[in-house]
C-alpha cells in the first residue's frame, strides 16, 4: 500500500475516532441536560396544576375541562388524573413526534425522563394524584440537527485534511522516489547521485547513499588512472610516451580489418635523419626533448579522438594514424607547421625531417602499405629542406562522381532501407549473448559495407537517419526471431540529437517487447558532453528494458569513473588489445585489469576482432565474459 493511502486511512480513521467520541459526549450530555430539564419541568407543571384544581370544585366536568385547556397549551405527552384508589378519572394523551428523525436514531438515543406527579387535595382529603410528562419527542429532532451539523464539519475538516495530507505527501514523495530510484540504481551498480531532500531523516539516507557513490567514483578514477599508469609504463615508448612498435602494429591490422569507418584514414610518417650526429650535437637530453616535441606536435594533428594512435617504430621512424582522415590536403599545411615547430625548437642544429604521407583502406594489406611508406620516405629524404613530405596520392575508385550523386545515392538507400550483418557474440559456453549487426547498403547495386559509406554519412550529417533505419530493419528482424538479441550501433551525433533520442523513443514505445532485445552500442570516443547525452539516452530507454553498451575500447579508455552511474550492460575491448594476446603477457595483464575494473560495476567485458582458438582460449582464461570476430563459431 502506497504512503499516501496509508496516510489517509490514517487521517480517516483518527477524523472518525473523533466524530464518534464527540458525538458519543454531545449526546450523553444533551441527553442528560434534556433529561433533567424535562423532569423538573414534570414535576414544576404537575404541582401547579394540581394547585389549581385543588381549589376547585371537584366537579369532573369541571376538571377535565381544566386538564384539556392544560394539555392543549403546552407541550405534553399526557396528563392523567386518578382518584385515591387509583382509578383513571380524566386522561389525555398525545402521540409521539417523529419527523424526520430516522427510527435507529430514536433508538439509540432513548430519553429516561420520570413522570411529574402531585396530590390534589379536597380540603383536608386527598381527591386524586395527577401524573403529568412532558412531550420530549422533538428533543431528538434537535440532537438529530447537531449529530448532521457536527458531521458535516467533520466531513469538511477531513476533505482539508485530506487536501493537506495530499500535498504534504507529494512533498515528501518526490524527494523520496528519487532516493528509492538512486537505492535501485546503487543495487544495480549504478552508482548516482541525487540532490538532497529537506525532509531530516530522507536527507540523512541521500547523504550517505551520495557519499557511496563519490567514493565509488573516485575508487574507479583511482584504479582507472593505475591501469592507465600500467599500460603507459608496457605499451609506450619511455621516453617520447608514443606506442611500441609491435603495440602500433597490432592497432593497424585492427584498423584495416575493421568494418567501420575506422577502415579509412590517412597515415604519416616521420624520420629524424641523421638521429646520431644529432645525439652526439645537442647531448642525450636535449634530443629526447626534441623527439617528445615531435610526437607532441603530431599527435595534435589527431582531433576525432582523445589520445592519438602514434608509435616509435624505431630510434628515428614515427608513424601515426588519422582514421577517419580523407583529405590530405587539408592535413599538409597543418602537418608542415607542426615540423617546422619542431625543428624551430632547436634552431642550433640542422634538423631534417623527412616526411611520407599515405592514405589507407579496409582492402589494404599491412606489408604493401608500409611498402609504399618506405618509398614515399625515401624520396622525402633525397630533398635537403628541413621539413619535406611526400604524399602519395593512390587510385582509389570511387562509385560516385561527385558529393551530389553521392548523397542523392545515401538518401535514396537509407531511405530503401538497411540490411543487417550478423556476427554473433558468445560466452565461455559458446552460447550467444546478443549479435552484433553493423548495417549495409545497398549503393551502386552493390551492399557496402560501414568501412565504405560511412566517412560519406558523416561528412552530410546523415548519421540520425541512418540509425534510426538501422532501428527499424532490427525490429522488423526480431519479430521474425523473437528469442534473439541484436546489437544497433548508434554514432555519437545520434545521441547528441535530441530529436533522434525523442523519435527512437516514440518508436520503441511502441513495441516496447521487442526494444527489450535490442542492445544500443556507441563508440569510445566520448566527449564530456556526448558522456552526458548517452546518460539522457540511457534515462529515456531504460525503462523499455533496452541494454547499452560502449564499443572499440583500447587500453586507453578512461571514462569508466564518469560511465559509473550511466548503467552501461557491457563494454568492448578493441581488437587492437586482442590479438596476439595469448603471446602477450602485456596484453593479458591490461585486459585482465580492465575486466576486473568492469565487473566491480556489473558491467560485463567482450571482446572485438578474436581471430583464433587460441586467442578465445587466452581470453576467457583473463576474465573476458564473451568475444565476437572471424575466430568465433557457434558448436
């Protein structure tokens, strides 16, 4: 029973506790008042009217012509005279007043009023005794009118009662569904925090409820920011803080074995000639100074992630990744000035930076394409200038000509609709936890992949309708396979819309028992205010039973303390932290640590791109709770 109605229960059994305790005393004490009254009135009445007839003739006529002139002025029940044997002599009576009065009433409230009695005299003989009783019938239509009227002020004083119980509960509900719900979230592990309410002993329990939630929060920024120490300390390079080679070349293959839009980019190159002579110019510190002011410099070129994918292939070589970068000419000037920034950090030596820029494909193999750096390296090393770079600008067919026939062909296949990849994830007993479908379309009478139209989606703002397509085609998907759950990537500038957050809400209320089969995943590359509209999404779709989750999650990933109150079902781990793993010790320790963080908050760990047995194998071992890739078979 909610509060509100016990409250009122309260309310109207204490007003009718009252209302029968009042009406119980006015009663009896009017009764009792009444009582009396009429007695002394019997007996004031009797007296004098025997009085009277006894200094008359005690002629009977006489006398019942005196009783009847008695009997019709006043108000009398009967008046009876009896000679000395007792003997009716004259009588008259009237009959009981009733009015409106209802019978149980009279019942309840019963008069004991004696009858007035007095000796008429003859003389010095006793003639008769007279019995008089007042009419105390209408006494019952009046205590009828109080028990109405103390009624009705009762009823009114509950109806105000009531009114003020209502409000004063809306008062003290409100704050207090918000700590049940931030109660429902900590047992969830979704640690928030809520404002605190006035209400003393509401306040003291959102207090420590908050302050639960603040050391989880700092708990998970601390053990965050010790498993980002312990990746730094196995994957970076000590001294310029870029990746190791082997870390860097496991990102690439992630990279063009993607089916997204990560599957295209740029990537440079940088070589520090003559790294020796500088050495043995500048000294030892100074040189490493200027290789960190290199990768620095470079790394500021990445502006689509928090933390850029660069790496020391060796002493001198640099090479860093641009996904998602299509447009070398607009990266040229900003990469020259950043090499003549660097080389302006030590103007008393003769700093050559030769420079090789290439753009890549989900289709390109890793050996070919560091080929093709090579020799883009080599001829920016045969110039003499400071800082030269070489692009190599390599045929990429395109199925359309220009950005109108392109985004006439995205409109025309979004709105045809979407189809749906399936690639299944599964636990350590190889059941299936949900399926990832990224979607297809249909371009150039071809179904293409994310890796190709996506960069096209994004440069025209198409992302909200092509998810909310992507939305639709999986709901059509589940009411053919209603036992499966599906996996809808949603881009961050779908749930940066407000109005793509309200539409995708409307149409799963609508079928809201298979929204509770779908699993929303958004990329890792949050920002503080996409971090913000993934929580509002959250909010909005929760309550259809929808599960989230965070995709593409390196090592990297820092968030997890601002995520702990967002209710995330699970979590990612790029491919680039997956393979090899099984030969890799770092590796193992970082995702082990990782799962560790994860689960603290019940969010569970998959893992992207498993592409052997022994890779599957290595993973679970680390505490991995399912994987998906070219290396996952269903039994």
């Amino acid at each position: 029973m909610s509060l509100i109605k016990q409250l009122w229960l309260a309310i109207i059994a204490l007003l009718l506790l009252s209302f029968v305790g009042s009406l119980a005393i006015s009663i009896t004490s009017s009764r009792d008042y009444i009582e009396q009254e009429v007695r002394i009135k019997n007996e004031d009445n009797a007296t004098t009217l025997a009085l009277s007839m006894s200094q008359l003739d005690k002629d009977l006529v006489i006398l019942e012509l005196l009783i009847s002139a008695q009997f019709d002025t006043g108000y009398y029940r009967s008046i009876i005279l009896r000679d000395a044997e007792g003997e009716v002599l004259v009588e008259r009576r009237a009959g009981e007043y009733s009015g409106d009065v209802p019978a149980w009433f009279r019942s309840l409230v019963q008069f004991d009023v004696p009858t007035g009695t007095a000796t008429i005299q003859d003389g010095w003989r006793q003639f008769g005794t007279l019995e008089l009783e007042s009419q105390h019938s209408y006494a019952y239509a009046s205590l009828w009118r109080s028990m109405l009227e103390l009624a009705g002020w009762f009823l009114l004083a509950g109806a105000i009662s009531l009114a003020i119980a209502t409000v004063m509960v809306r008062g003290i509900k409100h704050p207090l569904v918000r700590v049940v719900a931030q109660a429902k979230d900590i047992s969830a592990r979704r640690f928030t925090t809520i404002q605190e309410p006035r209400t003393l002993e509401l306040r003291e329990v959102a207090q420590a409820m908050n302050v639960l939630s603040a050391n989880v929060r700092q708990m998970l920024s601390q053990e965050s920011q010790k498993l980002d120490e312990l990746r730094r300390h196995l994957q970076h390079d000590r001294v310029t803080g870029a990746l190791n080679r082997d870390v860097l070349m496991g990102k690439l293959a992630s990279l063009l074995g993607s089916d997204d839009a990560r599957a295209t980019g740029l990537m440079v190159m940088v070589r520090v000639q003559a790294l020796e002579s500088l050495n043995d110019q500048l000294g030892h510190q100074a040189t490493d100074k200027l290789l960190s002011t290199l990768v620095t410099e470079l790394a500021a070129l990445e502006t689509s992630a928090d933390e850029a994918m660069i790496g020391r292939l060796n002493g001198s070589d640099f090479l860093l990744m641009l996904p998602l970068e299509e447009q070398p000419d607009a990266l040229l000037p900003r990469l020259q000035q950043a090499l003549e920034k660097v080389a302006a950090s030590a103007p008393e030596a003769d700093i050559r930076l030769a420079t090789a820029v290439v753009a890549y494909h989900s289709d390109d193999e890793r050996g070919p394409l560091l080929a093709t750096l090579d020799d883009a390296l080599a001829e920016a090393e045969s110039d003499s200038s400071t800082s030269n770079i070489a692009l190599r600008q390599r045929e990429q067919g395109s199925l359309f000509g220009n950005h109108t026939d392109w985004r006439n062909a995205l409109t025309a296949a979004i709105a045809q609709g979407p189809q749906l990849a399936y690639f299944p994830v599964v636990d350590a007993q190889n059941r299936v936890l949900h399926y990832e479908c990224p979607a297809r379309l249909e371009l150039a009478s071809v179904w293409q992949t994310a890796g190709l139209f996506i960069p096209w989606v994004t440069r025209f703002a198409l992302e909200p309708a092509l998810d909310i397509a992507v939305v639709k085609k999986a709901l059509v998907q589940l009411e053919a396979n209603p036992g499966q759950f599906i996996g809808v990537n949603l881009s961050i500038a779908s749930i940066n819309n407000a109005q793509f957050v309200n539409e995708l809400r409307l149409l799963l209320e609508k079928q809201p028992a298979l929204a509770s089969k779908l699993c929303f995943e958004v990329p890792a590359t949050l920002t503080a205010h996409s971090i913000g509209s993934l929580r509002g999404l959250c909010s909005a779709l929760r309550p259809l039973g929808c599960q989230f989750g965070i995709e593409h999650v390196g090592a990297e990933f820092t968030k997890l303390a601002d995520l702990h109150d967002v209710g995330l079902a699970y979590l990612k781990v790029d491919s680039s932290l997956i393979r090899g793993i099984h030969t890799s010790n770092e590796q193992q320790t970082i995702v082990r640590g990782m799962a560790t963080l994860c689960h603290s908050l019940g969010i569970q760990v998959i893992a992207e791109g498993v592409s052997t047995p022994e890779e599957l194998e290595s993973l679970f071992r680390t505490g991995v709770d399912g994987a998906t890739g070219p290396g996952v078979r269903l039994n």
